[in-house]
C-alpha cells in the first residue's frame, strides 16, 4: 500500500476528522466554489481519470513521477499506479503490489473514517481545513481557479494544499501538497470522462488472473 497512501491518498487520508473550524474563517467566495466541485461530482454515475503524481524533495529535485488511473462508480472504486493496484467493491478492499506478488484483502468499514476517492471530490474539506481563494488564471483555453487550503490541525505533516479548479467544468485540475519536511506532491488529472459504461468486474480483484499471488486475508 506504500505508493498509494504516501502518494495519491496522502493528502485525504491524513484529515483526522478534527472539527476545530472554529479556530477560524474561511472565504465565503472559496466554499462556493468548493460546494460547487462536490455537486457537480455527486451528478456523475461514474467517473474514469487518469492522473500523474510528481514527487518533488525541498531542494526542488524531481524524485519520481508516476501515471495512474482512477475508476469510480457508486461507493465502488479501483486504482491503477505504477506498481499498484486497489479495487473496492463496496464491502471488501483488495490491495496488490506487483513488485511483491501480494494481494491484502481486508474489509471496508462504512463506520470508519475511511477516506475513499468519492469522499476526496465531495465534502472533505468541510470540517479540517480553512480555505482562501487566491485567484484566477489562464491556462491555456481553460480559466483556473486557485484554492489554498490549510489544516486547522497544525500536528499534520501538511502544512498547506493548493487545490487548482477548472472554472468551466467545475472539476479539479490539480493538487499540490506542501509537506513540513519540504517534499511536494503534485497529483494532476490528465483526463476524466463520466457517465460511461464501467462492469462490476471492474472492482473486484481476480485471482485467476494473479494465480501465484499470495492473498493474505485480514478480514
């Protein structure tokens, strides 16, 4: 699971749920356009994006970059990064490592606060960050919209993300998360269809196609 949690999830599954909004205020004009990314996203039945992450160390050194594919339909979701595979099928999570030959199976828990990649497009900002909008800008055809988003929770590894929104289609562009220790991850989705036709099959890991991998079962 190193690649996914340290890479795509790193940013979304370090919230803690801290509820402490109260330390500050947030832009007005920023959570209108935040709300309006997670209206737009809850409309599509399902979503298919493909994305890179950059790795980058605090001298400025590229340290890897990766291309990955992000399938979504319902509560289900699977994850392609190089090295890496995830499928959820709602009710179980099947992690492989190809490098290893192992498929962890352990099972979702709906009461956990377990970041999925639907919650990382809807309301996860809501109740563990303070947001600002700091601007537009032209990126070729499209009109970016720039938000800056800090940790009520200064304990985070975190200390700001900067999330930029196509104004047009309402969809995330990019994200780029500042670590303390000076590291930078940069996810930036290349391509995003919705509403195709995605099989059930899809989410759901295939021993027959892995047959000497080693399944360790933590359900």
């Amino acid at each position: 699971m190193k690649v996914i949690l340290l890479g795509f999830f790193i940013f979304y599954s370090s919230f803690g749920f801290s509820q402490l909004n109260s330390l500050g205020k947030s832009d007005p004009e920023a959570k209108v356009i935040l709300d309006n990314v997670s209206a737009k996203f809850k409309t599509y039945k399902t979503v298919t994006a493909n994305f890179t992450l950059s790795i980058t160390d605090a001298a400025g050194k590229i340290e890897g970059v990766k291309k990955g594919t992000l399938y979504m339909k319902g509560s289900k979701y699977r994850v392609n990064i190089s090295g890496q595979e995830i499928y959820s099928d709602g009710d179980n999570i099947w992690t492989y490592d190809q490098s290893a030959n192992e498929v962890q199976i352990t099972k979702f828990d709906p009461t956990a606060n377990t970041i999925t990649p639907q919650k990382m497009f809807t309301n996860f900002y809501d109740k563990d960050f303070l947001y600002k909008l700091n601007g537009e800008t032209k990126k070729g055809s499209k009109t970016i919209q720039e938000i800056e988003l800090t940790p009520v929770d200064k304990t985070k590894t975190f200390y700001k993300v900067l999330v930029e929104i196509d104004k047009n289609s309402k969809n995330i562009a990019s994200t780029k998360v500042f670590e303390k220790n000076g590291n930078r991850y940069i996810y930036a989705i290349t391509n995003i269809k919705t509403n195709t036709n995605l099989p059930e099959s899809l989410f759901v890991f295939d021993t027959k196609n892995h047959p000497k991998a080693e399944v360790v079962d933590l359900r």
